[in-house]
C-alpha cells in the first residue's frame, strides 16, 4: 500500500509507512520512528498496538467476527470438533481423512504420563491450585523429553510436531489426575480408544471398579467449551506465549507462561468468576437488579461481561447460551444459576451503562454454567480453558519460532521515577 502517515513533531516531519492486512486492517509502521525523532508510541495495556503479523485468527471486535484460518468459528463448531479444529489452528488448512486420523492417533498414544510425573503430581499439598500444579506439570513435560525443550529454534522446530502432540495429549490427563490427586482417588488412566473429551471425563470420574459413561450431549458440549476457546489471536496469555517463545525459550517453557497468564480473573479465571457472582446473586434472593445497580456504581464488575476487543456480541457466548439451553433441556436437570445468567445479559443489554460502554457477554459467560451441569468443579474451569487453548498457544509458537527474522519481544517505557541522585550512607539516612 502507498499510503503513507505523516508523524508531525514541531516543524519536524516523519513519514511512516502503513501496512493492511488480509481483512484490509491497517496500521502504522513505527518501527524507524524512535531512531529518527527520539520518539517512541505510547500505548499502555497495548490496546493500540499490533505487536506482530499473524495468519492464524481474524477477529473482527465490531462486526462480532471469529475466524480460525478463514473459517467462521460457527461452522467449525458445528461442523468440527476440537481436535480437528487445532489441527486446522495449528498448521493451516484443514487436515485429510488420513492426517487427521494420524493426529488423533499421535494423541490418544500418548494420553499417559511418565511415572515420574506421577510422582511430582503426588506432592503437591492437597489445596495447590490446579493452574499452578498445570503450570510445573507442563514444565516437567519438557524435562522428561529434554531433546524437545532445547531452547535451540531449529532443534525445537524439528521435534514439533511431537513436541505439539504430547501437549495436546497430555494436558488433558494432567488436568484429570490433578482432580483425583485433590479428591484422595487413584490415578484411572487413559483409554485410547476413547475420543479426546470422553478420554478426559473418563479419567476424571471413572473408578475402578466402575466406568464413566457420560451422555453423548455432555461429551459434546465439552467439546464444544474447548473448541470455543482454541485461539483468539493476540490475548494475554497467547501474547505471554510469544513473548516468552521471542527469546528462543522451547515450547514447553513458553505454553508455561500462558497458563499463568491466563489463571488471572480478567482473562481465564473470569468463568470461575461468573459462577461464583451468579451463586451468590442467587443466594441474596437477587434478580440480579442489585447486581446490576452495584457493577454501574463501580462498586463489582459483572464477570463475563466486556472484552477487550468485541465491541459487540462474542460469537463464542452466543453459541455457549444455545448450547446450554439445549444441554439443560436434555438433561432435564434445570439449573437456577442459567435463569439468573439469561436475565442478567437480557438486563444489562437493555441498560444504559452497559449500552455505551458496549459491554456485552463474552465467552466466560455461559461456559461456567454448562461445566457445572458436566461435573466438572469450579477450581478446575480455567484449567479447562488451558487444554482448550493449548492449540491456539502451540500455533502461535510455530508461527513465530519459524519466522526467520523473529526479534526477541521487548517494548520501551517512559520513565517516571527519580532522576540522578546521590547513594546515601545508612548512618546518614
Ligand atoms: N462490568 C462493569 N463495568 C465494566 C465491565 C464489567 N464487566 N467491563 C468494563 N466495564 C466498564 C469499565 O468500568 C469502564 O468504565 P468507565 O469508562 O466508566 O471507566 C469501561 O467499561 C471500559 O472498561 P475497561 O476496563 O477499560 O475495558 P478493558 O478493555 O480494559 O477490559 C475486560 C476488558 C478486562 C474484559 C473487562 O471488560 C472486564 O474486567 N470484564 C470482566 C472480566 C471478564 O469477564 N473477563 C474475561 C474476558 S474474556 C477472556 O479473557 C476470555
């Protein structure tokens, strides 16, 4: 593109070059500025700033927009499943019958976990908290296939796939025996003829003396929940990722810090959030009018409300508040919490406050709610974001450990603290 932008600084002038993307987004290209005026961008929280070129996830925040390689996270979710959609997430296109089945393959192969990682999953004190017991755990993954964790790109690229693969694979096992671990139970392990999220259920609630058999709505919608969450480009644990992948770090390390990221309640920990300010609207005998009232105020944040980038409906809570309305009607065990949730995004739609802020459910919203009606315990919710989001933050890492000018990531600041001084002596101060 030609236009250029004109960066006026008393009679100085700097011309910047722009870049447009595929979805014709555009932007300034800052990164001769400093160098030629002294002047660097200043955008804090980086609502402002595109910290990199990505070809994975388009969202469009105004229009309501997800895409995934292209394609509308709503076809995905009713045409894919979550392992054939991180398949698509991290390398591209769409696998064939063939690549698929030898992905699928390649995880269910590798559900269980070394004994060794048995044995530190042991010792961790009962009341750990499962991000952070994911987060060594993840690590620890790395340790066990050191010639993977090498934090030398090309030796990490070329064990990748299988470096994806055991992530994928065993996340989702590090999550379930974590619960067991936490609720006194043995260790059940995986079954590989089982599908990803009927694998991860039976880890979590089979017994020894007695299988899980969930029904196929339930296994669905788990399905679903992770599919939602695979990628959503630039986030705050997705940026972790590629900062901490910018300066050579393995896979294993980098993913690490997208768990702590995302374990925050203003990102993954919102859905835990949702559930527990929905329990206690209920157990005020709230409509949630006085809720409402309160987030207005300033005085609480209406959790799951508001994103960074949708100014408008999350596609992803759209879809989640169908799926629980079709979940709930066939399991025929109704949940207050749903009514109290629908009455609230009906409420809060129709509110001023809410209207100009254009604060609308994300994705956090329903998702709480159709875990509870699965089984799954508050404490775990994020974590089922984590193995959710596990292709989205392997993808990023590909993306950028394979591009073959990769700067490491390191903004600028504007200092404010003191200027030069002298060190003091302790018996003078
Ligand atoms: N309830 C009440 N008011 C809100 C909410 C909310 N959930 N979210 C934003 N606002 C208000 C703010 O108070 C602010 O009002 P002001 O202009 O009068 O000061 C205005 O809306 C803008 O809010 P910001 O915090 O500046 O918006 P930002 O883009 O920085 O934050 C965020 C986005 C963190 C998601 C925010 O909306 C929030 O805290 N939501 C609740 C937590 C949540 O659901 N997080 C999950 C996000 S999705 C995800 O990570 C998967």
């Amino acid at each position: 593109m030609d236009e250029k932008a004109i960066i006026r600084i008393g009679d100085r002038q700097f011309e910047c070059p722009t870049i447009v993307g595929s979805e014709h987004e555009k932007a300034i290209d800052v990164r001769q500025l400093r160098g030629e005026t002294g002047y660097i961008t200043y955008d804090d929280g980086y609502g402002n700033t595109g910290s990199c070129q990505s070809a994975i996830t388009y969202i469009d925040g105004d229009e309501g927009i997800l895409r995934h390689r292209g394609y509308p996270i709503q076809e995905l979710a009713e045409h894919s499943d979550f392992v054939e959609s991180a398949y698509l997430i991290i390398y591209g296109e769409l696998p064939t019958e063939d690549e698929l089945r030898r992905f699928r393959a390649r995880i269910s192969g590798n559900a269980n976990l070394h004994e060794g990682m048995l044995r530190i999953l042991d010792h961790f004190p009962d009341d750990s908290h499962p991000m952070a017991i994911l987060s060594v755990m993840l690590n620890a993954i790395g340790c066990h296939y050191s010639e993977m964790a090498s934090n030398n790109r090309e030796q990490d690229l070329d064990h990748f796939d299988w470096a994806s693969t055991l992530l994928l694979a065993k996340v989702r096992t590090i999550a379930a025996l974590t619960y067991r671990m936490k609720e006194g139970k043995p260790w059940m392990y995986s079954k590989p003829s089982f599908r990803y999220c009927q694998n991860f259920l039976h880890m979590m609630f089979s017994e020894p003396y007695q299988d899980f058999m969930p029904r196929e709505e339930v296994i669905d919608a788990l399905d679903l929940i992770l599919l939602l969450h695979a990628d959503h480009e630039q986030n705050c644990s997705t940026s972790t990722v590629r900062m901490i992948a910018s300066s050579g770090a393995n896979l294993f390390a980098s993913v690490v810090g997208g768990v702590s990221a995302l374990w925050g309640p203003l990102h993954g920990g919102a859905n835990m959030e949702v559930v527990k300010m929905l329990q206690q609207i209920h157990d005020d005998g709230d409509d949630g009018s006085r809720f409402i009232a309160a987030a207005k105020d300033g005085k609480q944040r209406l959790m799951g409300f508001g994103h960074r980038v949708y100014k408008n409906f999350d596609p992803r809570s759209r879809l989640l508040r169908s799926r629980a309305d079709k979940l709930f009607a066939k399991l025929e065990a109704p949940d207050p919490l749903l009514d109290i949730a629908k009455h609230l995004e009906d409420a809060a739609l129709k509110d001023d406050y809410f209207i100009e802020r254009k604060l609308y459910p994300n994705v956090d919203f329903y998702s709480g709610i159709i875990l509870r009606a699965i089984g799954i315990p508050l404490e775990m919710f994020t974590v089922i974001f984590a193995i959710g989001r596990m292709p989205g933050w392997i993808a990023h890492w590909r993306e950028l450990a394979s591009h073959p000018k990769q700067k490491i990531h390191r903004p600028r600041q504007i200092y404010t603290g003191a200027t030069e001084r002298r060190y003091v002596p302790l018996e003078k101060r």
